[in-house]
C-alpha cells in the first residue's frame, strides 16, 4: 500500500511496490505546487549551507515578523512550527478537548492528534449529494456534543472551502474552533476567506498555515499558527526548542517576497485544475468540485474497480495516485489527484483512459461473467449521458459507457 505512513508522497514506498526508481515517478498522490519550489530557495542553498554551524533564532523572529506584516497581525499572534503537522499536535494537546467534531471525509492527522491526547471524536458526514461542503445543518448536533470543532478551510480531500456563512455561525457558537488553511495560499482571494485576522484577537478561533504546499518545499517542515497572544504563549512554552531549523526560517522570508511567484501559480491553477476536472469528467468519472490544487473524484459502481485496484495498475506504469477510500466517509472507489503541469496531466489522463478502455471490454466481453451484478445490457442502456455537459462536473453524474463503447480504443481518441 502506497500510504503505509498515512501519507501520499512516499516514493521509496512506491519503489519497493511498484518496481520503479524513486525519482522517475510522476507523483499525482501528493499535493504539492508544480511550478516547484521559488528560485530563492536555491540561492538560499547554495549561499548559506555553511551557515548551518549556527543555531537557528529559537523564537523565529524575522519570520514572525515578515507575516506579521503580510497578513496585517501581531507577531505575538504567530508560532511558526515544524511544518502543520507539529502545530496540529501542539493546539490539541494545549486544548486537551474531550470530545473533537471532524468533518468525514478530512485530513486524517486530526483524529490522530485527538487520540494521541486521549479525546473522542464526533463524526460530522459530508454528503457526496453536497459536493462535500459543510453546512449549517451538518453542524447542530456539534454545537452540543462536542468542546472543539477541527475543521479543514479548504478541506482534505475534498477541496471545498467552508462557507463564509458557516463560519460565522462557527464563530458566533461560542465553541473552540481550530482551521486548517493550509491550501488557503491557492485561492485566489484568500483574503476574503482566511480566518488569520479573526484568530489573531479571538480567543476561541486558531488558524494553522502550511508553508509547504503552496511554495513546494515539504523537506523542509514549515508551517504557523495563527492564535490570541495568550494562547500562543502557552503554545510555545510547549514547543520543542528549535523546532525551525535555521535553512528553513531563511527559505520563509525569501518566499514571502516572491509575490511574482503567487501571481504564477494562481494563473497556473486557475486553467489547469478546470481543465484537469473536465477531462476527467470526460472519463466518466465522477468529480468534485474542488476549489484548490486537488481533484477527488470517484468510479461508477457498474464499472467494478476499486481504487486499490487502480493505484496498483497506475503505480505499475510510474504514476501515482492517491487511495481516498482510506479517508473515513469515502468507499472503495473514490481516488484523489493533485493537479499539475499540462504535460503531467494529459499523461494521467491518457494511461487512466486506456486502463479504462481495457476494463471495459473486459466488462463487454464477459470477462466478469458470473458476478452477482446488475445486467451490463441495462448497465450500457441506462447510462446515455452526454459526457461534455458542464452540470456533470457539479452534479457528480457518472459514466457514459454508450459514448465509450462508439469511441472504440479509446487511447486513439
């Protein structure tokens, strides 16, 4: 299994699987940016990788300060940690929360984080009907029985952001809230949606930040917490010492100033992730809206592939993609993909295609025969529906088998 550790990413992992080197995977299974890391990060190796004979600042002062001034906060309203996973660990073990209400399907270090602090979890169900968004009616029962609320804002894996209704009605609930944006930097208006400036006077709103993802630099461990003064002085008396290792808190302040490096890559998502949907949607599969660098999609019962079976057959041919069914809330057919350069994404979309094509004459030809199935007569007849319809990729319809079946081999097409 790919996520051995829990994680996506895992390339020795995936050597020892699926036979390949390490370094010739096209890697679908971790979200990071693309565009790779900014190009001060390599003037930062190369400049200072004599400079690690020195501590690092124990209080990341220079850091602390640069986001202070980017998002308008105190710096006695910031930690820097470790990365998101330290943080996340940290503000549970500070909060010691009885009972902890996770979305499901969401990032599974949550629970882990809340077990680890002795708690219990409330499950909060995302409907697949919704496209997975949270909504004021998924919260009622949280508000009595649980003491924090642990929320993704975007939500792994399903790419949604919370409504802005909805986290007022978070807020306003007078329950402990921890989000966590660490996609938030791929929005393009994050302003208008990140909790940071609330969580910095709020003494019941955290907000954690990844730097990992968005500037494509997850070897070095980076992240913050945005909380009141009062708390996040508790937070770092709990804190390693050290945490930021010196290599880290420059290649932080350098990226931070590459503002032309956040106007790329958002012009980059905002074509290649519709892009990317639609063609899978194309596929038949069933498609998520997502509203950052990840795709969740599923496939169509009637085709009788499991994701397991996928990754598999994918990682054999050097591409790896991401087991979703392992996230609570999701069955056995449900994958996620992160959304990359233009090249990397027609070859996902062309091996997903012919694999596809494959098992459907498979299907076509009995090789299935004897399952205890609906008939594949009425499967192929039921399911006339135009694949190039937009509303497909809203509404999660699923495959057209009729138009697959007129196509022929489809990896001509």
């Amino acid at each position: 299994m790919l996520e051995r550790y829990g994680h996506g990413g895992d390339l020795l992992t995936a050597s020892e699987a699926f036979g390949h080197p390490a370094d010739k995977f096209l890697d679908f299974s971790s979200n990071m940016n693309p565009l790779g890391p900014p190009s001060a990060v390599e003037q930062i190796m190369l400049t200072h990788w004599r400079d690690i004979v020195k501590y690092p600042d124990p209080d990341v002062r220079e850091l602390r300060s640069k986001l202070s001034h980017k998002y308008d906060i105190p710096a006695e309203s910031i930690l820097v940690g470790n990365g998101a996973a330290e943080l996340i660990d940290l503000v549970v073990k500070l909060l010691k929360p009885s009972v902890t209400g996770l979305c499901r399907p969401s990032f599974s270090e949550y629970e882990e984080a809340v077990h680890q602090a002795g708690g219990r979890i409330h499950s909060i169900p995302l409907q697949a009907e919704h496209s997975f968004i949270l909504r004021s009616e998924d919260l009622i029962s949280s508000y009595d029985s649980c003491d924090l609320l642990f929320l993704g804002h975007p939500n792994n894996p399903t790419g949604q952001l919370i409504p802005r209704q909805v986290i007022e009605e978070l807020v306003s609930s007078g329950k402990r809230v921890v989000l966590d944006e660490a996609f938030m930097d791929f929005i393009p208006d994050e302003r208008e949606h990140s909790m940071i400036k609330l969580a910095a006077v709020n003494k019941d709103v955290f907000v954690i930040r990844s730097m990992t993802k968005f500037y494509s630099v997850p070897g070095i461990r980076l992240g913050f917490i945005v909380a009141h003064p009062d708390w996040i002085r508790k937070l770092k008396a709990m804190q390693v010492q050290w945490s930021v290792n010196y290599l880290a808190q420059l290649i932080g302040c350098a990226v931070l100033d590459d503002a032309d490096y956040e106007r790329k890559s958002r012009e980059w998502l905002a074509v290649e992730a519709p892009w990317l949907a639609n063609e899978l949607t194309k596929l038949g599969l069933r498609v998520t809206n997502s509203d950052v660098n990840f795709l969740l999609f599923s496939f169509p019962e009637e085709l009788r592939l499991t994701v397991k079976e996928v990754q598999r057959e994918m990682g054999l041919k050097g591409i790896l993609i991401r087991d979703a069914s392992l996230f609570e809330g999701l069955h056995d057919r449900y994958c996620r993909v992160a959304v990359r350069l233009r090249a990397d994404n027609v070859q996902l979309v062309s091996e997903l295609r012919g694999m596809l094509s494959d098992h459907q004459n498979k299907l076509l030809s009995g090789h299935y025969a004897g399952q205890e199935d609906e008939p594949l007569e009425r499967v192929f007849h039921d399911r006339q529906v135009d694949s190039e319809q937009p509303e497909r990729l809203e509404n999660g319809t699923g495959l057209n088998i009729n138009d697959m079946s007129k196509r022929g081999n489809l990896r001509e097409s």
